[in-house]
C-alpha cells in the first residue's frame, strides 16, 4: 500500500514509522523498500525475526531504512564488509560491523518471552536410498562434479544458475527420482520414512505438518495417505487468501491429521498451533527459512512439545546441506546471531563439497 500511495504521503510528516516483517525490503532496489524509505518520519523502527535470510546486504538495505548513512552506500558496504566477510571471513570486520549495528538492535529470543512455551525437539532422519535411486543419483552427482572440475572459478560464477539448478535436480532424486523421471516406479527411501512418521503420528493422537521446497512431491504423498486413509489438507503459492484462512481455521476444529504446505508459502503469517508434529520433507539452504516454517507451530497457543524431523537421505547432497547451514550462518551469528545462508553465495569448494559421495 505505501508502494501504492507513495504520492499521498510526499507532504506528510509523521513523528513514527514502524515496519513490520521488514525482511520484506530486504532489497533495496524493489519498490516497496523505496516506498518506506521516502516517507518523511522523525524515528523509524523496523520489526523482523529474520533481519539477515540470505545475504549482508539486507541488513544494509534495513538500516538505510532506519538510519540512512550509517553503513554508507551499497558499493561502499559491499566492498567494504559484504566481500571481505562472506568470502574470507574476515573476522575483524566482522568485529567493526557488529560494533556499528548493535547498539541500535534489541532482540528478543523466544525463549526469553514465552516462558511458558513448551519445549522443541528436532530430530535428524536419516534415510537410505534403495539401488535404483542411488544408481540415478551417483550419475547425476558423477557427471556434475566432472563438469564443475574442468571450469574455473569465473566460468563457475558466470554459470551458477545452471550450476544451481543441477543441484536442484540432485535434491529432487533425494526426494524422488520420479520427479524426474516419469517412468520411474521403483522405491523413494523419504517418502516411506515420512508416511511411517505419519503413521506413529497420529497413532499418538497428534497433528502433523510436512513441509517441502517441492510441491511437486505433494502428489506422490496424496496418493499413499489417500491410499492409508489419511485425510489431509494442501496449501501452496496457488491457495487463495480466502482458502488459506478456511483450511487453517478447520485444521484447528476438525480430525484432519495431516497438512502439506509449500515452504515459502507456509514461512509467515499462519498459526498452526493444533500440530505438534511438524516434518521437513528436504533441507533448504536458508536454516532461517525453515526455522520460520517450523514456528507455525512452535508458538503462543501450543499446549504440547514440538516434536521436528528433519528428513536427510545418507550420503547424499542433502546431508551437506545440512553441513553447510552450520557453517555458513556462523557469518550471520557474530553479527546478530541471525541464520542465513545464500545458494548464490556459494563458491567453487562448496560446490565440489557437496557432490562428495
């Protein structure tokens, strides 16, 4: 709306400017972060549970919101401090900037707050894959990794759209290969895994949320809770507004055991406190992502421990994901102990990391 209205408040003055879910002009470049920045306010505050998803350079684009200045300009930060301390670790800069930031960010942690919220539980699933499915995985990994060791660091950088949605196919055969492959009908280990998860469930009387990257895998579990009868219900990016706010009200009155939502569609905005169970299906790059996922049910209103499973199939690229997320939220952490990790701002050794088998 402020994007929208931007004219109606070139003459206004306020005293306070609040932004909530200010991870939403974490570019500085869209039209809805230009919008808040050009109206006139005495003091700003910005309201976030995720200031730094992917990158440093969202931090900057929120504190030129709230004090327009500090951290200088883009190219200057990014020269400055996003370079230096994403791709070398440059712990004193790190240091200087952390210095600059905190003195004007109070953070809370939830365990502070809601003393009374019950305790979460996460768990590692790991899943081993049948022959079939590791044969397709092993080529797909093999043939990668081979292209990836004849291209230098720039060919890498200039081609790691590609190079990202190969990895992205590699995820996919994680979950399963017959989302690749059409004519594919032997075993998925994480689909067993989830549905046997389900099962226990809801034979202890709990609500169940799957979370996944893919919703193409949405199909594939319909078929075998319908098969199980197991009711359940979908929300994805296409759910209407109108449909979001019926299916998440019945989900709460009604016996319905099991809710598959989208991660990006399911990471804010739904209080889905009548599950106590909640699954991931696939690991995503951005520990922060998931986490806010996982808070539809760890929340104000939840009676019961949370119980999180974390589906990983074996020696595969999900398990370096995995690996990968503790590493690289370490550069978030000793700023303002956020959680964030980029795909983009992964670099040669990352990648051939990740295809060891």
């Amino acid at each position: 709306m402020a994007k929208r209205d931007t004219a109606y408040y070139r003459n206004l003055q306020f005293d306070t400017e609040i932004i909530d879910e200010a991870q939403n002009i974490k570019n500085h470049g869209t039209m809805a972060a230009k919008a808040v920045k050009k109206i006139d306010a005495s003091v700003r505050f910005a309201l976030t549970g995720t200031p730094i998803e992917n990158r440093l350079s969202e931090l900057w684009s929120i504190f030129d919101y709230l004090m327009p200045g500090l951290l200088g300009t883009y190219e200057k930060f990014r020269k400055r401090y996003e370079l230096p301390i994403v791709q070398n670790q440059d712990e004193i800069l790190t240091e200087r900037l952390k210095r600059m930031v905190s003195p004007f960010i109070l953070r809370r942690m939830k365990q502070d707050v809601l003393k009374e919220l019950p305790d979460k539980m996460e768990q590692v699933v790991y899943t081993q894959m049948e022959e079939e499915q590791r044969k397709l995985y092993i080529g797909h990994a093999r043939r990668l990794k081979e292209s990836l060791e004849k291209q230098s660091r720039e060919e890498i950088q200039k081609g790691k759209l590609q190079i990202l949605a190969e990895l992205t196919r590699l995820r996919q055969l994680c979950c399963d290969p017959g989302l690749i492959y059409e004519d594919y009908h032997a075993g998925a280990c994480k689909v067993e895994a989830c549905l046997e998860l389900v099962k226990d469930a809801i034979a202890g009387k709990h609500k169940v949320l799957i979370f996944s990257q893919f919703t193409s895998i949405f199909p594939v579990l319909e078929e075998r809770l319908s098969i199980s009868k197991i009711p359940y219900y979908e929300l994805t990016g296409k759910t209407s507004k109108e449909e979001r706010q019926r299916l998440t009200e019945s989900f709460h009155t009604d016996d319905v055991p099991v809710f598959l939502i989208s991660l990006k569609a399911g990471g804010t905005g739904l209080n889905l406190t009548a599950a106590s169970i909640v699954i991931h299906f696939d690991p995503w790059w951005n520990l922060a992502a998931q986490n806010q996922a996982t808070d539809r049910a760890h929340r104000i209103g939840q009676q019961e421990q949370v119980v999180v499973f974390k589906l990983i199939a074996q020696d595969t690229i999900e398990e370096k994901i995995l690996q990968l997320q503790e590493k690289k939220q370490e550069m978030a952490s000793q700023i303002l102990e956020g959680e964030g990790i980029a795909a983009s701002t992964l670099t040669k050794e990352d990648f051939m990391e990740i295809l060891e088998f």
